[in-house]
C-alpha cells in the first residue's frame, strides 16, 4: 500500500507540474491560438484555475498534515477532484463508443483521486494514539 502512495504522489507531482508549466507557457504567450493572441489579462484570467490545481497536486504533503493546512489542502483537492471528474464525464458523453481514449480519461481522473487518497493517509498515519483509555497513576500512594 505504501509504494502504490509513493507511486500515485510521483505520478501527481509530475502532472501538476505538467499543469502549472503549460499554464505560465500559455501566460508567455508560447502556446499558439488558432485566431489571434488574447490579450495578456484574459491568458491570465483563464490559466488561474489550473495554477490553482496544479499546485494543490505539487505541495507537499508533509506541511499539510495539521489541522488547518490540512483542511484547505484536502478541500482543494476535493474541488481538482470534481473538476476532473465533470471534464472526464463530458468527454465520456461525447464519445461514440468505448475505447482507448476512455480508459486513459479515467487513469487521468485517478490522478487526483489517489493524490487525495494519500493525503488522507499521510494524516491517518500522522496522528499519535489515543492514551486516554490508559489509568491515571495513583498520586502520593506507596
């Protein structure tokens, strides 16, 4: 289980790399549009959201695991995951039938999804025992 974690963490790294580096690529301007270049404010406004996602998938796991940072990490891979999840479901709508391309929607859409799995297990891991079941020792007796 753990080094299909480390493995899916890689693999999620990797593709938000590949997310936020197509992102400031399309912001320089390197990415070529079939009409004219947009202006610089609507490259800009457009590639946001995917800098947004590709960088929940690339922090690192390990800063996250307290309570607060750890909330707003897993709530922006919740919201990568319906992202994803809505863009593969309209793909799959818009297919004839089910081939090759169906299947590699779905190993994209499992990206995000095993980032959040190891999310959650990094932090399940992370937490110390409880010890409130173990009894108090008995104070000033001999």
């Amino acid at each position: 289980m753990q080094a299909l974690l480390i493995v899916s963490r890689f693999i999620a790294v990797l593709a938000g790399t590949f997310i936020v580096g197509s992102s400031l690529a399309d912001i320089a301007g390197l990415v070529p549009h079939s009409e004219e270049m947009p202006s610089l404010a609507s490259r800009v406004t457009s590639n946001v959201w995917p800098i947004f996602l590709g960088l929940a998938l690339m922090a690192p796991q390990r800063h996250f695991l307290t309570a607060p940072r750890f909330f707003a990490l897993l709530l922006a891979h919740l919201v990568l995951v319906a992202v994803v999840f809505h863009r593969v479901g309209e793909g799959l709508l818009s297919l004839e039938g089910f081939g090759w391309l169906d299947f590699a929607l779905l190993a994209v859409a499992a990206i995000p999804v095993l980032s959040t799995i190891s999310l959650w297990a990094r932090r399940r891991s992370g937490t110390p025992p409880n010890n409130s079941f173990k009894p108090k020792p008995l104070r000033g007796s001999a």
